[in-house]
C-alpha cells in the first residue's frame, strides 16, 4: 500500500501533469518559463540536501551550474558527444569540483564555509568570463538543439525530457530523506561531534553531500545551456547563487516540498515584476529578510507547524519498553566471541595546560559486563568518556580493543 501510494504520488501524477501541461499552456513563453522552472529545480533539489539536511551553507553553486554548462556545450559543440551523454558527464566533472571544493572547506562552518564556496563560485565566473577562445566570455557562445540519439527535441519534448529528470531527481532525494543517507546528512548537520562518536565519517559524508548537490546543480546548468541555445558568462555571477539559497530557505530549508515553493516564488515572482526588473535583487532581498522574521522555518516549515496539518503528520509511537518497530522483544544477547577482556586503558592521562583533568586512569573491561564511572565534579567523568570516544587524543597512555591499540583511531573508527 506504502510502495503504491509512492508510486502514484512521485511518478504518475507528476508525470501526467507534465505530460498534460502543454495542452493548456501552450505558448512559447509559458513553455520557456516552465522549462527555466524545472532546471532551477533540479538545482534546488540538490542545495536543499545540502543545506537543509547537512546544513552545509552554498554560497558558490552558481560555480557547478557554469561548469555544466561550459562542458556540456563544448562536449557536444567540439568533442561531438550526444546532449544527453555530456550533460551527464558534466554532472559527474561538477561533483568531482564540489568533493574538491569539501575537501578544502572540511574544517570551515558557518559564514567561513560560506565565504570558501563564494570564492569558488567567483573563480569559475572569473574564468568564464576571461578564458573567451573557450566560453565566448561576456559575447557568449552558441549551443546546438537539444537531440536525444537523433532525435531533436522541440520546446515542449526539451520540456518533458526536463521535467522528466526532475521527476527521477525528486524521486530520488526523496529517498535520500527517507532512508540512512538522509538520517546521516542530519545527524552531523546537527552535530559533527555526536555523529562521529556514533560511527559515522563526517568527513567522507560531507563530501559526499557536496558531490551530489554539486552533481545536480552540474546537471541543471547542462540543461540550461541549450535551453536557448546560447550561454553567456554575463548569467554566471553571485546573485544567481544568492537566488538558489532563497528559493531553499523561502520554501522551506530540509524540507521535502520546500524546493518546489521556492523555485516557483523565484522564478515566478519576475514574471509579475518585468517592469522592476532593475530592482529584482532588492525585491528578493526584502522578501528573504521577511521570511526569515515571519517564517523562519519557510513557506512548508510554517504550514506544516500548524496544529490542522499537525494531526496528519503526526505519527504514534510504540513507547512501550523494549519493543522494536517490528514488534520483536529487545535481548541483550551477547554476540559471539565477546568474552574476557575487551577494553582496557592503560595509564590515561589527559592534560589541559596546567590542568590535569585525569591522571594515569588504568580500567579493565570484560564482555557481558557493565561500568560506571563516578565522583564529584569535575574528577574526570567526562574527559575519560570522550577520551575513550576519541573525541580527545590523551596526552599519555593507550587505549587497548581486543589487544589493539586505537589510542590515535578518530572517533568514526574507534566506534
């Protein structure tokens, strides 16, 4: 029923209204704005996992978008790849730049990260705009007509084969949310500390949440490129990044409709505006500083904390004691081999400066057993348990597993 309900809700419907929208609107312009709406969210799909769900800010994705756009157009202009066949590549080379940009960013949070991905973004346009043998710089380039293995597809078919990328992206992020990797970009979003001590690599993670958001905003640029057949370096700057991050925060940051509200406000909200055109930044600005005062938590956020919309999404929980989702009874089994002694720590010591905040600690841990640890505050609690976690590398002695010793292992790896 689950699966069913899925199906028509992110396959059928979607695509019956694509494939029906031309028969109501079907001008040049309505189609043109309906294409320039699902290549902004495609992109948007991608930054609303990165920010919303790893809450890695993006200020530079304007960078990704002009690389899908240059490489697709000179893979099929130069190289003689099909459309399709250099979008997809150009997706690929643009994660590779968005697992570069994480790489170098992996210590930076907040505003810091934030001014690391801007410079990237600024580098790509700078480069777009100078290197003209290869971009055509601020005159621009041309494009061919989209063909998918020969066949060439006019405005409406460029539509639908659009539209028809955005259903499989929406189905997949939606995927993402539901399962481990979604449950893993909020965990270390929230906290990285937390999650390393639970296992998780935080920082082959974020990476990797770079790389898919990059992949699709790689993706969306391709797209973009023979849109019109014709790109220019002029279309590549900040402000365009700046748009992509209130589309997610307006619609509603992490959530799962979020970016479908956000592209429709920004890509929509001009189309009323033509005559203001010169003042789109300052329009936008105004109406990201509302959300932010009025609706914090966007558009999705603000309808879904009403308590009407509260009592359908809200689930029962089995609060009973022990019982698993499935219904099976909780054990505490021992798995096989975890017998004698398992853990030991070996003269730990752990100094802060002049502090000494545990000394020499020896403890001995056999399998099937339990410990605690007590005292007063301050006597240490604390800092043996995040030496044991590998949250702090102690200042002497080692920490034995079995017999090994992972007293430098991170935190990831000790769990």
């Amino acid at each position: 029923m689950i699966k069913a309900k899925w199906w028509i809700y992110q396959i059928v419907i979607p695509l019956v209204l694509l494939y029906a929208f031309p028969w109501f609107f079907n001008n040049a312009h309505t189609i043109h704005v309906a294409q320039t709406f699902l290549i902004t969210y495609i992109v948007i799909v991608g930054l609303n996992l990165l920010v919303g769900l790893s809450n890695q800010l993006s200020l530079g994705h304007v960078g990704f978008y002009a690389i899908g756009a240059y490489l697709s157009a000179i893979l099929t202009m130069k190289v003689g790849l099909n459309f399709f066949v250099s979008i997809v590549i150009s997706g690929l080379i643009a994660a590779v730049f968005g697992a570069i940009v994480a790489l170098l960013s992996l210590r930076a949070k907040g505003p810091y990260l934030a001014m690391v991905t801007i410079a990237f973004g600024e580098l790509i346009s700078i480069i777009a705009n100078r290197w003209v043998d290869v971009t055509g710089g601020p005159a621009g380039t041309k494009t061919s007509v989209p063909s998918f293995f020969g066949l060439e597809l006019d405005p409406i078919q460029y539509m639908w084969f659009i539209g028809l990328l955005a259903i499989i992206f929406t189905a997949f992020a939606t995927n993402i949310f539901r399962g481990r990797f979604g449950r893993t970009f909020t965990a270390f979003g929230n906290s990285e500390v937390a999650s390393e001590v639970l296992g998780i690599n935080v920082r082959n993670w974020k990476i990797l949440a770079f790389a898919v958001s990059a992949f699709l905003a790689g993706v969306g640029g391709g797209l973009f490129a023979f849109q019109n057949q014709f790109i220019s370096s002029t279309t590549f700057e900040l402000n365009l990044s700046i748009m992509f991050l209130i589309a997610v925060i307006i619609g509603g940051s992490g959530t799962k409709i979020g970016p479908i509200i956000g592209t429709a406000v920004i890509v929509g909200l001009p189309q009323f505006l033509h005559n203001f055109v010169d003042y789109h930044l300052m329009i936008f600005g105004g109406i990201l500083l509302l959300a932010l005062i009025l609706l914090p938590d966007g558009i999705v956020g603000a309808f879904t904390n009403l308590s009407y919309f509260k009592k359908f999404s809200s689930k029962k929980a089995n609060t009973e004691l022990g019982i698993l989702h499935d219904g099976r009874k909780a054990t505490i089994d021992l798995p096989e081999g975890i017998n004698g002694k398992v853990l030991e720590l070996k003269n730990i010591s752990m100094y802060f400066g002049g502090l000494k905040a545990i000394d020499e600690v020896e403890i001995e841990v056999l399998g099937g057993t339990v410990h605690g640890i007590i005292g007063p505050n301050g006597s240490g609690k604390s800092t043996t348990v995040n030496v044991l976690s590998g949250v702090y590398m102690p200042t002497g002695g080692n920490i034995l597993w079995k017999g090994k010793n992972i007293t430098k292992y991170a935190p990831h790896s000790i769990a």
